[in-house]
C-alpha cells in the first residue's frame, strides 16, 4: 500500500509536460498483440497500469521492455493462453485482450476485469459486437469464454446502442484481422480512439472514419509495424493540471497538449472567469482569477469528458456561489465526496447533481483515493489546505497520472509517496 503525503498552502509556478495519454496506452498495449513484428512505442506514461498490462503480457509469453516512456512489445512468441486472473482483476482495460486475442487466434478466455468502482460499467455491447462478427460468447466460472468456430470472424454491420469507448475498441481490434468489411455505427468518437486507429493503419490495417460516428474496418491478414508509435498527449491529465493552475497557480505553463482536445473544458474554465493563454501545443494560465459557479454537464466526446468531473471541483469550490456537476456517464462516481467533506469542502449529491459551494476553512485530514480521479480531485484540495493530508490508496493516483510526485515538486508542490508493507 501507498500513501501520498501532501503539506498545502503553497502556490504553484513553473512548466509541466503532459505524458501519454492513459485512455490510449491501455488500449495500444493489448493492440500490440495483434502485430507479427515486434512493436515500439514512445511517449509512453509512466504509470501502474502499463506495468500491470505487461504482467498480464508475461503471462502469454509476450515479451515487453520500459525504459523512460520507451515501451517494446514483442509478439512473435505469443502462446494461447487464458487470461483468468491477477492483473486482469486490477485493471478495466484488461478487457481490450478480448477483442485482441480474439482477433489474433479466434478466441479469447479473460476474466471479468476490474478497475475503479464508479458504478456499473457493463460489457455488453462489447459481447453485442463479437456475437455479430460471428462468435459464441459464453460467461462462466468469473470469465468471458469467447470463440469463433472454424470459419473464423467475418464483417458485419453493428450498430451501438449506446456510445460507449471500450466497446468501439474492442470491437475494432477483432474486426481488423477479421473477413470482410465491418462497419461500427454510432461509434464513439474520443481522440483515442484516432490513436489506436493510426497504430494499427501504419501497420497495414485498413481503418476509415475513426473520430466520427461510423466506422469501417476492412479486414487484413497480417499486421507488421514499421515505426514507433508516438502516443497522443493525456488531456485528462491536462485538464488536471489546468484545474490546479486555475485554482492554485500564479503562473502555471502546461506543455505538450492537443490544445482541440480540451476544447469542451477549456470553454467551461472561461465560463468560470479563468484567464489562459491557448499556444499551439502548451497553455498558461496566469492564476488569481475571481471565479463564477457553473454548471457542468458530462457526454461523450467531444462534450465535457466525465473523468475531469472530479478535477474540477478544485476550481469550483472557490466560486462565490453554488456550482453544479451533473455527470450523465457515471452518476454514481461520487467517492470523493465524503473525502472532500472531511477536509471541509462544502459539496454533496442529491438526485443524481452534485452540489458545490464555496469553500474556504480548508484543512487537511487523512482520506482515502478509492479510484483514479477521485484521488487526483482530493490530491488538488489537499494542496489547497494550510494543513498535511494524507492520502490512504495513492496506488491508484498512480495508475492514471504519470511521475506525478515529480511534476507536483518541479510546480513547487510539496508531495511525497510514502510504501507501507
């Protein structure tokens, strides 16, 4: 177990440089798979989540290295085997070898996955697409058994019947090595998307319409990677960044940023009355700005993404007045709460709207970071506190947010992770 240490009341001031996007990384490394060549990646996050996935990538005799945002995956003695437990139980994205194992040999044996509690986050949509390219799904025994008989995957037209990110991977790392032409409708359109599209295109796939609402996979039979793949910059983490510069900062410059990603969330901080200034791939925010209640409401892409819900409570709770976060994704991602009222933040949820009001008697407590972004919302009120808090389960701060203790300290932060037996 870990702890994160944070002692509040200093400004931030300085860069920071945004990693690899997490929501790409945990999509390409099961893609990889998929490869008859060994794979390279670059930009890579440092994060728990790439060293789980290469866990579960032992496991089936693939061989992989990381060094300094450097990652190679080496499929050529990829072996068969079930993937039943272990990792694949501590990490959602897990579930993305179904689509790649079932694209590679015809079937895929994976243990339900786990990840963050944030309500219910059901595969059905992605059973919904294997059935349709021709496979038989069974669950059984805590495990999804997935086959596609002796004629293999064949193309076929599905149709989403909600826009749901995981299952349009899925769905499209099984239908790049499948028979025929398969065509996603209603397909989510998240930027990540776009990431693993380009990966397996440079690889010889034949993939037309990612970002859009409709797209179409012409199957191959073989994919072979030529260069380095470079990963997209996270703009969760990004808009993370943002929210402390806006709420904390007096001079804060976040780099390496695809600034049209952010555009939903930016609108809302200019809603709010913070000052940036947009560069081509970086975005300072001079901080000290008075700040206006909002109300924020989450979609898919390209609307307010649901995991910058939580980060933007920091920026919120110095409104002057009553700010509002419907979250339409995930109602029930609300496990920061009673955390942040214990450190004194004025915040509640009542029939499905989370309630934040200026908060201003701040101090640090020890709370627990029960999932990603409700750690990294409780690391952003922790800083704002004059007190020390002490974050229980860091574990899962640093599965989303790459050497965070290092770029906090380069803000002049005062953070440290502290390992427990």
């Amino acid at each position: 177990m870990k702890k994160m240490i944070i002692r509040g009341g200093k400004k931030l001031s300085g860069e920071v440089i945004i990693g690899g996007a997490k929501n790409s990384t945990v999509a390409l490394i099961p893609a990889a798979i998929l490869a008859d060549t060994p794979v390279h990646f670059d930009s890579v996050p440092d994060i728990l989540d790439v060293h789980n996935l290469m866990k579960i990538l032992d496991q089936m005799n693939v061989k992989s290295e990381f060094n300094e945002g450097n990652l190679t995956v080496d499929p050529t003695m990829i072996k068969d085997e079930p993937l039943p437990g272990g990792a694949i139980k501590s990490l959602r994205a897990s579930y993305y070898f179904m689509g790649a194992l079932l694209g590679r040999f015809g079937r895929a044996i994976v243990g339900f996955p786990g990840g963050d509690n944030i309500g219910p986050r059901p595969i059905d949509q992605h059973i919904k697409g294997f059935k349709a390219l021709g496979a038989e799904v069974i669950e059984e025994d805590d495990a999804v058994i997935i086959t596609s008989g002796p004629e293999g995957l064949k193309g076929a037209r599905i149709f989403m019947d909600l826009v749901s990110v995981g299952a349009t991977i899925n769905i499209l790392l099984a239908a790049v090595r499948a028979k025929g032409t398969t065509v996603i409708e209603n397909a989510a359109k998240e930027p990540e998307i776009i990431d693993i599209a380009t990966f397996l295109n440079n690889m010889g796939a034949h993939i037309r319409g990612a970002g859009t609402g409709e797209i179409r996979i012409q199957g191959v039979d073989s994919l072979r990677a030529v260069n380095t793949h470079t990963i997209i910059p996270d703009r969760i983490e990004a808009g993370t960044y943002l929210s402390l510069a806006a709420a904390m900062g007096e001079g804060v410059l976040v780099k390496n940023v695809i600034t049209e990603h952010l555009d939903s969330f930016l609108a809302k901080l200019s809603e709010m009355g913070v000052t940036f200034k947009v560069n081509e791939d970086s975005i300072f925010v001079p901080g000290g700005d008075e700040i206006i209640p909002i109300e924020v409401t989450t979609s898919p892409y390209p609307g307010f993404a649901t995991d910058l819900q939580q980060p933007i409570t920091a920026v919120m709770i110095k409104a002057a007045g009553e700010s509002r976060i419907v979250d339409t994704l995930y109602p029930e991602r609300i496990k920061h709460i009673p955390e942040m009222q214990r450190m004194g933040v004025k915040i509640e949820s009542k029939d499905g709207v989370i309630r934040i009001n200026q908060s201003t008697e701040l101090t640090g407590q020890t709370v627990y970071a029960d999932e990603i972004r409700a750690g990294a919302a409780l690391l952003e009120v922790a800083l704002m506190t004059n007190g020390t808090t002490v974050i229980e389960k860091a574990e899962n701060i640093l599965r989303g947010y790459d050497c965070v203790v290092k770029k906090m300290t380069n803000l002049s932060a005062d953070v440290e992770i502290i390992d427990e037996d």
